[in-house]
C-alpha cells in the first residue's frame, strides 16, 4: 500500500502537530504552576526550600538558564535563591538604588531592560560579572 500527501496536507499535518506539542508544553507548565502554588499553601513552609525550588523549576518554565529570587534586605537586593548559571552568586547584595530590582520595588511595577550594558537603572559590573 502507497500512501502519498500534497504539500498542502503535509504542511496542515506538521502544523497540527506543532500546535499539539505547543499545547502539551503548555499543560505541563500549568500542572508545575499549580504544584509549586500547592507547595506554597503547606502549613509547614520552609522558606529556603521553596525559593531554591522556584528557581529550579523556572528553568524548565521558562527558556532561561538561570533564575534569582532576590529579596530586600536593609539598602540591598540580596540574592537568596538562584539555580542554573547564577547559582553561585547566593549571597550577592546589591544597592537597591542601582539595580532593575530594587526599581521594580521602588515603582511597584515590572521593569525590564534590553540592554543592561548601556542602562543607566543597573549596576554595570554586577550584571558583568553575572
């Protein structure tokens, strides 16, 4: 038996399932969501544990290759969580007033940079050294 295809039905058919692998990523993205929200809803929460769980399951979520959680600590951002090619800058401080963090503290807002190297909001040899 010879089975032949157009182009027209090929292309449709690996369109198809381009759209199915998009959706299956999708789903499981939204069951890791919900699993790490779970996890953050358990009446015995170690705060460490969970951050360090976060930033691990960022790099499957998202196509990045390392993730920081960062929180306030006096006049710093201080890196209290990273995974992939950040994780050995736990510990980091950085001046509130000289990071894309601390802004997104200050403004309440999302602050996003596409060119840190000439972004005058950033500490240039943090982001270097990063």
């Amino acid at each position: 038996m010879e089975i032949t295809m157009d182009k027209k039905s090929s292309s449709s058919l690996e369109s198809h399932a381009a759209e199915a692998l998009a959706n299956q990523r999708l789903i499981y993205n939204l069951k890791l969501i919900i699993a790490i929200q779970t996890e953050l809803t358990t009446t015995e929460l170690d705060l460490d544990k969970f951050m360090n769980h976060v930033v691990e399951q960022t790099l499957f979520l998202t196509p990045s290759t390392g993730a920081v959680i960062e929180l306030v600590e006096d006049n710093n951002m201080v890196y209290r969580a990273a995974s992939g090619s950040v994780s050995d800058y736990v510990g980091m401080k950085l001046n509130i007033d000289n990071s894309i963090s601390g802004l997104c503290i200050k403004q309440k807002e999302i602050v996003f940079s596409d060119d840190t190297e000439n972004d005058s909001r950033v500490d240039k040899n943090a982001c270097r050294k990063i």
